[in-house]
C-alpha cells in the first residue's frame, strides 16, 4: 500500500516516463503540467530520485 496521495503518484509516473524519454526533466514542466509551485516540483523530483537511489518503493 503506497504512502503517497494519487497526485504525488501521477507526478512521480510523469517524471519517470520524462527521464527515460528525455533524459531529463525541469521543474518547470511539472509546473505546467500539474500546476503546481517549484518547491513542490522539486521535492517531488527529490523523491523520485530518493526512490531510484535507494530501491524505495512507491
């Protein structure tokens, strides 16, 4: 059972889908995307890597 709310989950996806394709992503995209404040983009590009780096499960 995840920890996370559905939109942190849909972000996290969206990042995820964005690095493998692009081989990066900037927080002005999720911005746009989600409508969401840069603080939150990048604590949710923190998470994302936080999660590849330690095999954390979301």
């Amino acid at each position: 059972m995840s920890i996370l709310k559905h939109e942190a989950l849909l972000r996290l996806r969206a990042i995820e889908l964005v690095a493998y394709w692009e081989g990066r992503l900037i927080t002005t995209q999720l911005m746009d995307w989600f409508g969401i404040s840069r603080q939150q983009a990048s604590a949710d590009i923190k998470l994302y890597k936080y999660s590849r780096e330690t095999d954390f499960k979301l």
